[in-house]
C-alpha cells in the first residue's frame, strides 16, 4: 500500500464518527450504527482501491452495505482486504457514554484473518510486554509477567475487562493478584489499542469479546508492537462449522499476532465519537466539528494522532451526512 493510504482512511473514520456522534445519547443505537456505516461506506467510494470487506457488519442478507464480500473503491488495484466497524460502541453512543470508536484496518489481500462473528478470548498488552503473554497461562502468571517487563508492582497494573458475568472468575483472579480492574460496558478495542500507547493508562486488556474486534485490535497492535493472542470461542455446531467454512483449519488453536495480521503492510484508523482513554470525542461547533483520530502504519511503524476542524460548507458529502431528520 502507498503510504498516501493513511490519510485516506483517516477521512473514513472521520466521517463515521461525525456521522454517528450526532446520536449521542439519544437513546437509538440502531441510528447511531446506520449513520456510521452510511457515512464510512460513501467515503470509501471515493478512495482509488480494489478493496473487499472480510470483516463488517454481516453477510449481504444481514446487512445492505460493508457486508462480508462487499467490494470498495474505485480502482483495480490495490487489492486489499478491509475490517471496519464503523461504530464500536453502539450502546455508549446510545447511552451517551464514554469509549465510543470509528474504526478500520485494511491489509493486503490475504493478510487479514476472517474471523466469524463469534466470540474469542483475548490477552492484549503493549510493545513492553510482548513476547511476554501466554493466554494458556493463568491470569496470575500473565499479569506478573507484564509487571516485571514493566518494571511495575502487579498493584499498580490496570486490566480492562469487559464487564460480564462470563468474566466472574477472571475478575476474582486479577483482584486477587492486586491488580486494579476497569470494567467497561462495550467496546474491546479501544481498550485493546491503549494498552499499547504510552500514557492511556491502561496495561492489559483481557476476557472474552468479539472475535472480529480482536482482528481489527490485533491490526493496531501490530502497528504498534504490542501483542495479542486470542482463540474462538463458539457457543454452539453452526458457529463451529461456519469458522470452519472460513478457512480456519484448527478451530480450537491459539490464534498469534502473525495469525491475526499476516505482514507487516497493514493501516489502522481510529477516530473518537465519545471521549475515552485514547481519543477524545467528536466537538460540534457552530460551523462544523472537530474530531481526534490516531493512524498507525505497520511497515513504517509511523504513529499520528491527528486533529483535524471539519467546516460542513466546505464538504459537501459530510454536511449531508450530518443532517438529521
């Protein structure tokens, strides 16, 4: 990918998440995640790519546009393969709570897992800690290890842990080690990400969630030198057979980062809709927005955090994907 990919993306997170943040805490998430995707769906028309979604909003009977299969761009090439979610957070924007996420990692063709959407358990910790994790490890070896690569005592440790009762034991294991706990209602992979950008406050994220966010959060991850491990986790045969049908031989294996994320020419976007510990949110002003977004490349492992004013008059597609009726 031609490195002028970067900015590309980033207009695609932006427009989703000014797009969607105008239904914070409105109480309709169904809204909120249409808006998102109509948004970030008309912004990738516009970028000259041969792109096909393996991770999006469902199979073509599920979902009327990034469905699985879903070619985007304008161009015969490059070929890339494409994992969006367009709102990550569904019910924070509804609730009007924090942690709510634009987000995209796109990869040569090939390069991205197709993860069925289907739960996975998940360890994901930043570039001080990798190499360090095992998720067949008890949460006590894990946790200890990431404090000594951190030169931190396992009391000053912060674990994000989606807050679910399937998660009841693995909450008593970090408490017991200590560690602090910041249980989150939604949304794994902005957690996921800040566990790898210094100064977030955040050292491990850990516990069953989605298993396409751990794809998009491994994207990241991979951009930044952290690490994460993960396995499926289906609930019943059709979830079974549906990750065999996608090409995952050895459906109960430890999936790696190389798993996850083949090579290194990979490009994740992140823009914020509602302020969390990596990115603040989006501020509607009187002639437009501002919005905070982080682009990372893996091939050049640049990082930019980026601010960007939005003057609706001037963009005529964004204005009008921020008209509400």
């Amino acid at each position: 990918m031609e490195r002028e990919f970067t900015l590309e993306f980033v207009r695609v997170t932006e427009a989703a998440a000014l797009a969607s943040a105008r239904w914070m805490g409105r109480g309709d998430k169904i809204a909120a995640d249409d808006a998102a995707v109509k948004a970030m769906r008309a912004v990738f028309d516009t970028i000259a790519m041969n792109g096909t979604v393996v991770i999006g909003e469902g199979e073509l009977d599920e979902a009327p546009m990034l469905y699985i299969g879903e070619k985007l761009g304008h161009s015969s090439h490059p070929k890339l393969d494409v994992a969006v979610d367009p709102l990550e957070g569904t019910n924070l924007v509804a609730k009007g709570l924090n942690g709510a996420i634009a987000v995209l990692a796109v990869a040569e063709s090939g390069c991205l897992l197709h993860a069925p959407d289907m739960y996975m358990n998940k360890i994901a910790v930043g570039p001080g800690a990798a190499g360090k994790i095992s998720l067949d490890a008890p949460v006590r070896d894990n946790l200890k290890a990431v404090a000594s690569a951190l030169k931190k005592s396992l009391n000053d440790l912060t674990v994000v842990i989606l807050d679910r009762d399937r998660h009841e034991q693995v909450i008593k294991d970090v408490r017991d080690c200590g560690a602090r706990i910041r249980l989150i209602s939604d949304g794994d992979v902005s957690p996921a990400v800040a566990a790898a950008v210094a100064g977030s406050g955040v050292d491990v994220m850990m516990g069953i969630g989605g298993a396409p966010e751990g794809v998009i959060a491994a994207a990241a991850l991979k951009c930044l030198g952290g690490e994460m491990q993960g396995r499926l986790m289906p609930t019943n045969e059709e979830e079974y057979n549906r990750a065999l049908t996608m090409g995952i031989g050895d459906v109960n294996r430890m999936l790696t980062m190389n798993d996850l994320v083949r090579g290194d020419d990979v490009i994740f976007s992140a823009t914020g809709i509602t302020d969390s510990s990596l990115l603040k949110g989006v501020e509607y002003n009187a002639t437009g927005a501002k919005t905070y977004s982080l682009v990372m490349r893996a091939k050049t492992g640049t990082i930019r955090f980026i601010e960007a004013t939005h003057i609706f008059a001037k963009k005529p597609l964004i204005g009008k994907l921020n008209v509400m009726c």
